[in-house]
C-alpha cells in the first residue's frame, strides 16, 4: 500500500508543481466561459456588422417606412439602398439580381407592388448568412410597417394597437425537490453546460495523461525498474490515482473561486453566475460523475498506452475509447430537450455515457433518484471491469516492445 | 535498513543465498527456460553465462515477479521469494531507463522509496550517493543534463541504494566505453567487500572470468554446467593449444589426442584430449611446417563453454539415436 502511495504522491506532486497546471488553473475558467457563452457573444459581434441591401420597392409606399422602423429600432447595421425602377419592373428586378451577383451589396429585396394588400417580398442572397439578416431584421421590421399601414387603414385607435399587441410575459423558475431554492431556468442551463463541460475536458485531458505516461515510462525503458518494486496492479492505481487527483485539485480551486465570486455576485452575458443556488445533491452527483467517469476512462486508458509503444500507435485504440465521451456531448441537446424521455433514460444510464448524460439529467431536469444511483451502480460495475481489463493489459503490453498491436493482441491480452 | 522491525536474517557468507529449483518457462512452442536450478552463495559475484536469447533474462524477470514462471521454486534465505522478499532485492535490466525530467535526487529517493525506505533518509541517502559517485553538483539536474556514463552511475546507484541482500545485474556492460566498464566493476567490487551477494549475468565471458567467484552457463534455456570457477576449472581438466603457421597452411588433419579443432582469425585452437600433454603436440605441429606461434594454456571460460554446448549437444543426439 504505501508503494501505491509512493507512486500517487509522485505523480501528483509532478503534475501540480508544474507550470502547465499552473497555467491551465488560470485560464481553464477563461476557457470554460469562451466555450460555454463563447457562441453567443460572438453571435452578437457578426449581428453588428453593418449589411448593405438593396431594396427595390415596386408598391413605392414601403421603403420610407420601413427606413423609418429600422431607424426607430435602432438597428443600424443594416444599411438600404434604393433602386428605382422605370416602366419595366422585371429590368429592375434583372439588374437587382446583378448587384447581388457581383457583390455589390450584400443582399436584394423586393418589395410586391401591392403590399398592403398581398405583402409580397423576394429576396435575394448570395451567402446563406443573409438568412439571419432576413429573419432578424427585416421581417420583423416589414411586418411592423404591415402592421401600421393595415391599423391605419382599418380605422384602429392609436391607443388599441397597443392593448392588440400585448404579448404573454414569462417567468421560467426551475423547481426541485432537493432544492428549495427556485432558480432561473437560463442560469440552470448555462451552469449545466459548463459543468458538464468540466466534466468532458477534465477526463479526456487528465484520463489521456495516463496513455502518455505510461508510453512514457516504456520508452524511456523505466518501467522494468519499476516492476521489479511493485506489482503492474499497484503502478496503475498509483498513477491513475494521482493524476486523477491532480485534476480534482484543479477542480476545487476553480469551484473555489466561483463560490467566491458568486458572493461578490458577478454576472457573464447577463445572466448571474452563482453557484450558491446549486443544491448539495447536485454536487454530490458532479464530484461522483467527475471522479467515476475520470476513473472509468483513465485506466482503460493506461491500459491502452501499456499495450503500445508510441503515442501513434496508439490512436486508433484510444480514439474508439474517446468516442464514449464525445458521443455523450452531440447527444447533449436530445437530453436537454426532453430530459425524461425513454431515450434520454436509457442513454443516460449506457456507463460510458453517464458521466456527460445522467449529470446533465440531474441539471436541466430532476430524474428519479433510483434512475441516479442505477447509473452510479453501473458505472463503478465498468470501472471495476475496466480495472481488471486494464490490469491485464499492463501485464501483456507493458514489457512488449517492437510490434505495434493489433485489435488481435488487444483481445488476445484481454481474454487472458 | 528498510523496515526496523523486519529481521534480516542471512545465511552465512559461502551457504546459498538464492536458491533456484526447476524453473521453466514456456513462451509459445519455445521452452525459454527449461528445468534451471541455481544456487548462489551470499557474499559472491555469481556469473549467469549464456549468449543472447538463452534465457538469461527470462529467468532473471521470473525471480523478479516480471514474469510468472510455469513451474519452479525461489528461495531467498530459505524462505519463498514473495514481494517482501523481493524489496531486498536490487535489479538492474539490461533494458534501463530514468524518469528524463526528474531531477538526480528525487529519482534516487523515489526508486529507493519504492523498494520500502522511508521518504525523509530516501532524499538523505540518495544524496550521499550522489556525492559519492562525484555527481553531487547535479543533485538538482534533471537526468536530461547529464552524460551517458553519468546516467549510468546513477542507474546503478538506483539499484544498490536500498542497500540489499542481493543485487541482480542483466548485461550491466552492454553499450559501455571501456572506461565505463572499469569504473562499474570498480563499484561491483566495492558492493562485494560490503557483503553484497551479485548475480551478474553476461553474455561477455572475458568480463566475467575476471569478476565471478562461481558461475551458471545455460544455453537454450538449459543449464549446462555451474558451480565455483575452480570446480568447473576441475570439471574440465583438458589444456588448450593454439598454433599459427608462418605462411598460414593448414594443420596436418590427423593429430593425436585432439578432440576438436577450429580456426579464427588465422590462429589454430585445438582442444586436447583430459590428460593429453599440450607439449605432446609442439613435435608434429612442427613437422608440418614453420611455426610461428605455438602456445599452450588451460582452456578460458569461453572455450570451456564451448566444449560445455558440444558434449551437451552430442549427449542429446546419442540420446535420441538410442532410442
């Protein structure tokens, strides 16, 4: 026992001492909030791009209008341009196209010469990135300036319109039966996404050291000194453990700092971050999904490096193993949608998946605790497994050197 | 010492330290190691001899607990080899390695630590080592710095640091500057004057006439002769005769009392008959022409290797004609 803890403190003490740890301590976070509000915000920084677009308005009523909404709502990114048209609208319309074509102006629309009535449009692109213009400028404006035309002509009140064009307003509170505290539905799903994200980063970055080190320590031929001390069993623990703790280090100081930061009560893209509103059984299944899924995946892992002598030769094994977790994340959005749906049950409790799956669930939804504590009993099952997989693999690959393996040798060695 | 409350204890210096009885292994249709018993007395530089792929390692991994062997007991001090056992036991594969960017002290402290000493005097004796081996100045270097021979120094400082009963060396020359191979058997001397009992194993028979107290020759995983240098001295009591004609013809082919002959490099060696007279020979070596050479000796450990294989090998085939 103390051999493995020999090896768990030297591996740790090696990783934490050095300066990549240092380094991703203090920007995992500034990683973490690109990945996670990233998108948005840079969604935001395109929608700012001023457009050009030319507009040829054959009802002749419509462009004033319409300059005239944008320039009320403030939306001055997109900038119109008219085009007259003489007695033959199709030529209009041809030489329209051509602008478009040659790039002129960003896009084309043309307004139906009897909007009012039948409100028409065309409108033309040559990027399919117009379509966001489109939805999120223009038809909300032309539909506004329908809109007036049509209240006008109907004789509305100035004063109905409003009432006419009340909108239902919402309050979205996500309640639990563990918490009793109700919390925003956006910072739920925006918490749930980066902690799951911690979760896929830490194991695949800190599971992957493991295949490393271990190729390492067969090339550098230092492995048949330390088999002479201790069991291949005890050098597998020892390393998974510490590495493995080395990354819960990193962890609990960034999970530190939020609670720190959620007292001062900081807010990220408008939403405020605090991590004071999660209740305790959503810890307990991040810390139990975060350690079994690093465990799960860092021996097989190990296990993987030990059977191979160069980090290439080891890809195509590890990729397959690297699949379980990334599967997990493009089914992310099946299980936010529908949370308790058969399919987001049973995928959630696949064990290579419930580390990403279940810990989603147990964030966006609230799954029946025996569903939770079902996938925690499989998932130690396959860690089990994995150990007993991954120990076999150690004593048949680990003094091999020379031939690459095959899926053959990998089975051959497993089977042992 | 490692543990305190353990009690070492030892049999006398010359009673077999290490005693090996029928150890096989089988790899496939290969018989690595077929049947081997050895017995090392405690105090010795014992030589396990064998060209390469003859077993040597096998053997070596299978006291290690590297390897499972298929049959086969190991005895340390007459108590079976366990993984307690083995913490008294230093090895130093042929295949070596250090961690590249560890520093000199803690990779000595780490590798002692895991042999069971404590980590505070790990740190304290990996550092009279250092200032022993005169690489005290690299205490804090990382083993990329430092040359191959200084790399070397430390491996073995690794392997003797725990201070163990008994210290296995595989192919320790292999890929060393003569330099290099003196300052190491300096140290193995060194080890050997404090009681270290070494199993040392070569393929190099020359380096280990000049260590060894006894030695074990296998050759296809068999064991074919072992004992104290002067018992198997005793076990083949022929003289050699080496000859070389000025114009380099060829002995005459019916000279009395040779049991083998062959050519190297120019220089005939002939094996005599046991009692044969070396001098018995000089007359009709003679006849045949000019000599320029004529030299009689005991036969080396090479040679008697040799021979060794030859009457194994012809054992075995009149053993199958018999039948």
């Amino acid at each position: 026992m103390s051999k493995v803890l020999t090896v768990i403190r030297k591996e740790y003490l090696e990783r934490v001492r050095s300066k990549a740890f240092l380094v991703g301590t203090l920007l995992g976070p500034l990683f973490m909030a690109l990945l996670v509000i990233g998108p948005t915000a840079l969604g935001n920084l395109t929608r700012s791009q001023e457009r050009t677009v030319a507009v040829l308005d054959l009802s002749g009523d419509v462009f004033e209008p319409l300059v005239e909404v944008l320039r009320k709502n403030e939306d001055n990114h997109v900038k119109l341009r008219r085009y007259e048209t003489g007695p033959q609208a199709a030529a209009g319309v041809e030489e329209l196209k051509a602008r478009v074509l040659a790039k002129d102006v960003d896009a084309g629309l043309v307004i139906g010469a009897d909007f009012f009535a039948q409100p028409q449009l065309t409108f033309y692109n040559t990027a399919v990135s117009a379509v966001v213009l489109r939805d999120e400028t223009l038809r909300p404006a032309l539909n506004e300036v329908l809109r007036e035309e049509r209240f006008q002509r109907a004789g509305v009140p100035a004063d109905q319109r409003e009432y006419i064009l009340a909108r239902s307003e919402w309050t979205t509170l996500q309640l639990s039966a563990a918490a009793e505290a109700a919390q925003s539905a956006d910072v739920g799903i925006i918490a749930a996404i980066t902690m799951v994200m911690i979760i896929y980063i830490m194991v695949l970055l800190y599971g992957q050291q493991n295949l490393t080190v271990v190729i390492e320590e067969k090339s550098s031929r230092m492995v048949e000194v330390l088999l002479s001390s201790l069991r291949p069993e005890q050098l597998l623990v020892g390393k998974v453990v510490g590495i493995g703790l080395a990354a819960l280090t990193q962890v609990a100081i960034w999970t530190l700092a939020g609670f720190l930061v959620s007292v001062q009560g900081v807010a990220v893209a408008g939403a405020e971050i605090s991590l004071t509103v999660f209740s305790p059984w959503l810890w307990l299944n991040f810390l139990v999904f975060f350690v079994m899924g690093y465990f799960l995946y860092a021996s097989l892992y190990a296990g993987i490096g030990a059977m191979c002598n160069s980090v290439q030769d080891a890809q195509q094994f590890s990729m397959v193993l690297t699949m379980g977790m990334v599967i997990p994340i493009l089914l992310m959005m099946v299980v936010i949608r529908a949370p308790d749906q058969p399919m987001a049950t049973i995928l959630s409790l696949v064990p290579f998946f419930s580390p990403i799956l279940m810990f989603m669930r147990v964030t966006v939804s609230d799954p029946p605790i025996w569903q939770v504590v079902l996938s925690w009993l499989l998932l130690a099952l396959t860690i089990w497994w994995a150990n007993k997989a991954a120990g076999k693999l150690f004593r048949a690959g680990i003094l091999l050197y020379g031939s690459s393996p095959t899926w053959k040798s990998l089975a051959r060695a497993l089977s042992r | 010492m490692a543990n305190p409350a353990e009690i070492r204890e030892l049999p006398a210096i010359g009673e077999p330290l290490l005693l090996v009885e029928g150890l096989s292994k089988r790899y496939g249709e290969t018989l690595a190691v077929n049947d081997v018993s050895l017995r090392i007395p405690r105090g010795s530089i014992y030589g396990f001899l064998g060209p390469n792929g003859a077993g040597k390692t096998t053997t070596i991994r299978c006291l290690m607990d590297i390897i499972l062997p298929d049959r086969g007991t190991m005895l340390l001090a007459g108590v079976a080899l366990d993984r307690r056992r083995r913490d008294r036991i230093g090895y130093l594969p042929e295949e070596r390695g250090l961690y590249r960017k560890m520093t000199c002290q803690d990779q000595l402290a780490y590798l002692a630590q895991l042999k069971g000493v404590p980590r505070r005097e790990s740190q304290q004796r990996a550092w009279r080592w250092l200032e022993r081996l005169e690489l005290g100045s690299y205490a804090k270097s990382k083993v990329d710095n430092l040359s191959k021979g200084m790399q070397q120094k430390l491996q073995f400082a690794a392997t003797f640091i725990f201070e163990p009963d008994l210290v296995i060396l595989d192919e320790v020359f292999s890929g060393l500057d003569p330099l290099n191979i003196e300052l190491m058997r300096d140290l193995i001397l060194e080890q050997k004057q404090k009681g270290t009992t070494i199993l040392f194993s070569t393929h190099m028979l020359a380096e280990a006439e000049r260590l060894c107290d006894a030695v074990c020759l296998i050759e296809g995983g068999i064991k074919i002769l072992d004992g104290s240098l002067a018992e198997v001295r005793a076990a083949f009591p022929f003289q050699m005769v080496r000859a070389v004609y000025r114009d380099g013809r060829e002995p005459p082919a019916d000279l009395p009392g040779v049991v083998d002959r062959r050519q190297d490099d120019g220089t005939w060696r002939f094996e005599l008959a046991p009692g044969i007279d070396a001098q018995n020979m000089l007359a009709p070596l003679a006849a045949a022409g000019p000599l320029s050479l004529f030299a009689a000796n005991r036969p080396t450990l090479s040679e008697i290797f040799l021979t060794a294989v030859r009457r194994q090998r012809e054992s075995r085939t009149s053993d199958r004609s018999e039948r």
